[in-house]
C-alpha cells in the first residue's frame, strides 16, 4: 500500500525526545525557545513564537491585528477548515472568494471585490504549499490599510520571489504567518505550530496570550534570584508547545532542505509523466513561486470520474485524497451568506486529486503510481479524451 502521504522520523527526533524527557523540562521550556530562534532565522523572520497548532496560531494572529465581533475576514473556502474556524472563534464572519483560473491560491481579484467597510483582515493561504500571489494582495492590502495573515500550514520550506529576490515563505510579507507541524505537513511535531512577524507588538501579544495572559513566563520565574509574582493583565489560553515537541521540531527543521529537495525531484518526476497523460493536467508553478510539494494535485478533465478513479487506485494499493475541502460545502458553515462565485473552488474540490508525495518515497513506488494512474484513466475513460483539456 502506498499511503498519500508520511512523515520523515527516525532516531534523531526519538533522540530529541528522550533528551528532553531526561532533562527535566517537558512543557514550554528552552527547547521551545531555541526552536524559535532556529525557525525565526530559517525563514528570515524577526520574531517566531511557538504554539499547540496552527488552527491556535491562527487565532492568535487573528486576534492580534484586531479581528472581532462583527467584523469580516476576506479569506478562501477552498483551504481547510480551520482557517474559517479561527475566524468564527475571534467572532468574525469569513467572506469566502474563488481561488485563481490557474492553480489553486485565492484570486486577488475577488478579494479587491469582496472588501466592504467591515473588512478587519485578509487571510490568504498558501494552499499545499504553493505560495500564492502576494505581490498582487499586498497592493491591494497595502491601498486600504487592511492586515495580512498568511496561512502557511503546509509552507514550510516553500519559496517565493518578492522584488526580485527569493526568499522563504515564514519571512512575512503581510503581518503574521502561521505554520503547522501537523504530520500531514512537511515537517511535524506530532501536533504543534508557529507565528512568524516582524512586528515586536504583534509577537509579544502573542506570548502573553498562548500562555493564560500571564505576564511572567514560567522560565523567566524559575530563572530569577528573587521573588516575582506574575499578573494577568489580559485574558488568554493555554496554547503551548511542549518542550518534547520543540526537541522534535529542531531536530526536523535540520532535515527540512533535504526533505523539500527530494519531494521537488518527485514532483519534477511526477510533471514530467502526467503532462503527456490524456484526461490529466500537472498542477502549475509560477515563476515567482518555489513549492515545497507538500501535496501534489492533479486536474482531471471533464467526464472523468473522480471517485471511481480513486477507488481504482485504492484497488491497486494506492491511497489518492479528493481536491482541497471547500468550506462553505459543509454542514458547520451552511447558513452562510454566500455573495461571491465559488465555482472555481467547488471544480478543484470535485476534479481534481492529490497523488502520493513523500520524503523517502522511492522512484519505484512512484513509478507504481503513476503505472496504476494510468491504467486506472484508461478504463474510466468512455469518451475519448485524446486532447489535453486545461484545468
Ligand atoms: C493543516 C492546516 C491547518 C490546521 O493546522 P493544525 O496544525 O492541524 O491546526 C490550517 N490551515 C491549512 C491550510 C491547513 O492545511
């Protein structure tokens, strides 16, 4: 069986993990802290600050830039469900736009279209890691005044070219990015997550409130000769990261460019064998952007049938996932005012599907893959589908 996704693990994060059970310290500790300042200088950021998850990590950045009651966040329905979660959970509404004609990242268009007086923020996502467009949202961000968060569950390790020069995604280019260490993702910590910023206020806003809104952090009390009593001065949450956790993330963010280079060979394999597949298209990459990969999304053409082509797949030993969730589709979200077109959400929702992608997947069991692709096509297949037809 070839699962549609892994993670990379071995003995240096059980040794991480073991050391820092052995050391004493098991919650947020120095190990989170030098996860930071390691996650903070891979990406370019000033700041990092280590959280629970990103679905916390997005409430946190949320909240920091003001987002309230009855104000509006202009984001995708075609991401996970989280993201529209953490706005419902600042008590804000999402405004859901269309994704672009080619790819899969919100339209900047429709986001210029959908802002009204409510507007407070614009979550953009950088969807399975293709880092979207935001030279294009900043300008549009940047002429009303209105804060960015970038969504970068599945970034970690992507690229992309901002005024000629390259740099990583986690460096922002709004205000806050959020990062998942989901095993799902590129590198994981089992659970757990990270806010990246530039901004002094926006990161200390976001240390008081992952732990209580309690002014002292426990290292700092532990580390003191004298007596401190801590305030509350604002209300917060228990959104830690434990120090095991943070071990584990040092010891993946290590392996992060070896990880994002294999799975870059994969998806230049995986282009190179679909682009002359009847009924498929490879997923496209500006030129600006630089994917880690974290899935590998193929369109299908017209009239072929996604679930039956899955199941064929499954058949053979090979796990596929649908097209990205559309939020507004699911029950949580049904009452929503819906204003502006979706159908290029619902489209990659129901055409289009993730193939396996893994670190230490091997070009044998790609080649299994793509072999049992094909096969699978060519039985589905009723109608001709001698031409390319593009996504
Ligand atoms: C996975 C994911 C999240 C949630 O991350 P967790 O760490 O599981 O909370 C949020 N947004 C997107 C786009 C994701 O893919």
């Amino acid at each position: 069986m070839i699962p549609i996704a892994m993670p990379l693990l071995g003995e240096t994060e059980a040794d991480a993990a073991r050391n820092a059970v052995l050391s004493g310290w098991v919650s947020q500790g120095p190990e989170v802290g030098r996860f930071e300042t390691e996650f903070a200088a891979f990406v370019g950021a000033d700041h990092a600050c280590a959280v629970s998850n990103c679905t916390t990590a997005l409430h946190l950045a949320l909240l920091g830039v003001g987002v309230g009651p009855g104000d509006e966040v202009v984001t995708v329905s075609h991401s996970f469900i989280a993201g529209a979660n953490a706005i419902r959970q600042c008590g804000a509404m999402p405004v859901f736009v269309d994704i672009e004609q080619s790819g899969f990242n919100i339209d900047p268009q429709a986001v210029a279209a959908a802002l009204t007086p409510r507007t407070r923020a614009i979550l953009c996502v950088h969807q399975i890691g293709m880092p979207c467009d935001m030279g294009a949202l900043m300008t549009i961000a940047n002429s009303f005044g209105l804060p960015v968060i970038e969504d970068a569950a599945c970034g970690a390790g992507s690229e992309i070219r901002i005024d000629g020069a390259w740099q990583k995604i986690g460096r922002p280019i709004g205000d806050v990015v959020c990062f998942s260490f989901h095993p799902r993702k590129v590198i994981t910590t089992g659970e757990g997550g990270m806010l990246t910023t530039n901004r002094a206020d926006l990161d200390a806003g976001f240390r008081l409130r992952r732990q209580h809104g309690m002014s002292v952090s426990d290292t700092k009390r532990h580390a003191s000769a004298s007596v401190v009593f801590e305030t509350y001065p604002v209300r917060g949450y228990n959104y830690r990261m434990t120090d095991i956790q943070a071990a584990i993330g040092r010891a993946q963010l290590q392996r992060l460019p070896e990880i994002v280079a294999r799975r870059r060979e994969l998806a230049d394999r995986y282009h190179g064998a679909i682009e002359s597949m009847p009924g498929l298209t490879p997923p496209v990459e500006p030129s600006w952007a630089r994917s880690n990969w974290q899935s590998y999304c193929v369109s299908l053409a017209r009239g072929v049938d996604q679930k039956k082509l899955m199941q064929r797949m499954l058949d053979r030993g090979v796990a596929t996932r649908r097209g990205i969730m559309n939020v507004h589709l699911e029950g949580a979200y049904s009452g929503l005012d819906l204003t502006h077109a979706l159908s290029r959400s619902e489209m990659a929702r129901d055409r289009c599907i993730l193939l396996p992608l893994y670190a230490q997947m091997t070009d044998e069991e790609q080649d299994k893959v793509l072999t049992v692709l094909q096969e699978a096509m060519s039985t589905l297949q009723t109608t001709p589908l001698r031409q390319k037809i593009k996504a």
